[in-house]
C-alpha cells in the first residue's frame, strides 16, 4: 500500500509534465496535501468513530509517502516538460 502511494505521488507530477502546461514542481508538492485532506475527510466523515471518538495523527501519514514520491516527480516532470517543449538546456 505504502509503495503504491509513492509510485501514484511520483507518477501525478510526470503525467502533468507531459500531458498539460501544468507545473509538475507545484503538483509534486500540492498532491501530498491533497491526499491529507482527503485522507482526513475519510477519517472524520466517511468512516465515524463510535463513541464520540475523534481520529488519530496517523491520519496524515499517507501524505508522507505521497511527498517521498510527489518532489521527485515533480523535478522530472518539470525536465521531461521542458524537453518536450523544446526549451533551451540551461540546467
């Protein structure tokens, strides 16, 4: 589970690099937090707690995983994006 979220956080920045004009950096780094927020949404909305209960901090870890994989793939998504375009190599 745990390496199928970093995989999906380093694939959303490469896709968005080749296949839109989208930013693949700031998608690396937005994806984290939504999976979080989506994450959190879950915990507290979808699935209840019995008792009255409230969720634990556990809750964002699948964002963590998500980061380990969101920067890379940002980074390149943004060469694979640049490559694409016919940019100019000044790295």
């Amino acid at each position: 589970m745990i390496w199928a979220i970093v995989a999906v956080g380093f694939l959303i920045p490469v896709a968005a690099g080749l296949f839109t004009r989208l930013q693949p950096m700031i998608i690396g780094f937005v994806w984290p937090a939504l999976v979080g927020l989506a994450a959190a949404f879950y915990v507290f909305v979808i699935a209840g707690h019995a008792g009255g209960s409230t969720g634990t901090l556990a809750v964002p870890f699948f964002a963590v995983p998500s980061l380990a994989g969101g920067v890379p793939g940002g980074l390149l998504g943004w060469i694979l994006q640049r490559r694409r375009l016919g940019e100019p190599e000044d790295l």
